[in-house]
C-alpha cells in the first residue's frame, strides 16, 4: 500500500532533515539515504520505506510505501502522525485531504 503526503501549496518546503528528525520523534529509526535515482527515507530491520522527493534537500512531497505483506501497519501509522505534526496533507484520486 502506498499514502501520498504533500505540503500544501501555500506553504514554504521542507528539509529533509526536518523530516526525518519529525520520524525519529515518533520513534523510528529513520535514515536518509540518497541515491542517484532518489532520495530514501529507510527504516533499520523495516520493509516499509519512504520515497521522497528532493531539490537540494528540500521538499514538497513523499510517498509512503508500506511493507508488501501489509505487517507494519504500526511504521504507517507513526509516518503519518510525523507528516501530520509538520502540517502536512495526504493526495488520493479525490484530491487533498488532512492527515
């Protein structure tokens, strides 16, 4: 399963490092990883990973990637509590919505 997060448009981007200490409020053990085709957000020991998208470290947008067997629902729902203290919004085929 996938969730959507954005910033709403009215408001500045984030850093990736604000996201990432806003997971590790929650909790988790978030490491960035960059990579040449994208920036990552991993879980140590997690299959539920998060892409996000980056223009010299700041962001707009992330998809959530939950793990494949649906097994951690508890990850899902620590990111969406880290989006949703940042004021970010999920996007799902209806548009925008709160977290």
């Amino acid at each position: 399963m996938e969730t959507q997060v954005h910033i709403p448009e009215s408001d500045p981007p984030a850093t990736i490092r604000e996201v990432v200490a806003a997971l590790k409020k929650q909790k988790l053990p978030a490491t960035h990883d960059k990579q040449s085709w994208g920036d990552w957000i991993n879980f140590t020991d997690k299959q539920t990973v998060i892409s996000i998208e980056s223009n010299n470290g700041l962001t707009t947008r992330a998809t959530i990637e939950e793990a494949p067997d649906g097994s951690e629902d508890d990850i899902l729902i620590a990111c969406i509590t880290a989006f949703r203290k940042l004021g970010w919004h999920g996007q799902d085929a209806d548009g925008p919505y709160p977290l």
